[in-house]
C-alpha cells in the first residue's frame, strides 16, 4: 500500500466517525435501543467482512489487519448485545414485592 492510499483510508475513516457521532447525538432517547439493535446487525455483518478478509488474504500485513478486525468486531457485537439486553430490561415491569409476613413487620 502507498502513502497516499492510507492517508486517503485514515481520512474516510476519519469522516466517517465525525459523520456518525453527529448523527448519533440527534437520535432521541427512546430510538436508542432499536438503534442498537440495527448496529448490532451492522457489526455482525462487519464481522463476517473481517474474517473473509482473514480466510483469503496472502500477505502478513493484511493477515494483522484481518486479525485485529476480528477481535474488534467480536467485541463490538458481543458488547452491544449485552447493552442492549440491558437497556431492554430496563423497560420491563419490576416485579411486585411480596407483603411482609405479620412477624416481620416493624413494630
């Protein structure tokens, strides 16, 4: 790869995240979850990139590369899961709490 080609990569990828956080910032706070959810599917599908990428690849570079999107993306997608898992509790009705037994109560 040449200069010129990372430098253009590095600035797309720059863009890219300025782009998505600026986006992100305007959702309101009750799209976050189905939003999660869509980025979770996202990452998966960054995932199934990552390790074609990883399977067919020659060179040592692009084998690190292939590799550190791997594990970028396992964490990515496992970790979103478990957020989102946790912001869909949240939403869920707490368990009503069983009346005190005649003994127990204070007196």
């Amino acid at each position: 790869m040449t200069a010129d080609v990372i430098i253009s990569s590095l600035f797309v990828f720059a863009l890219a995240g300025f782009l998505g956080f600026t986006v992100i910032s305007k959702v309101p706070k009750l799209l976050h979850t189905p939003l999660m959810a869509l980025t979770n599917a996202l990452s998966a599908i960054a995932l199934v990139g990552s390790l074609l990428v990883l399977g067919y690849t020659q060179t040592t570079y692009a084998q690190v590369l292939g590799f550190i999107a791997v594990v970028a993306s396992t964490i990515n997608v496992v970790g979103g899961f478990l957020i989102t898992d946790r912001m869909l509790r949240m939403f869920k009705p707490a368990e009503r709490r069983k009346p005190a037994a005649d003994g127990e109560a204070g007196s």
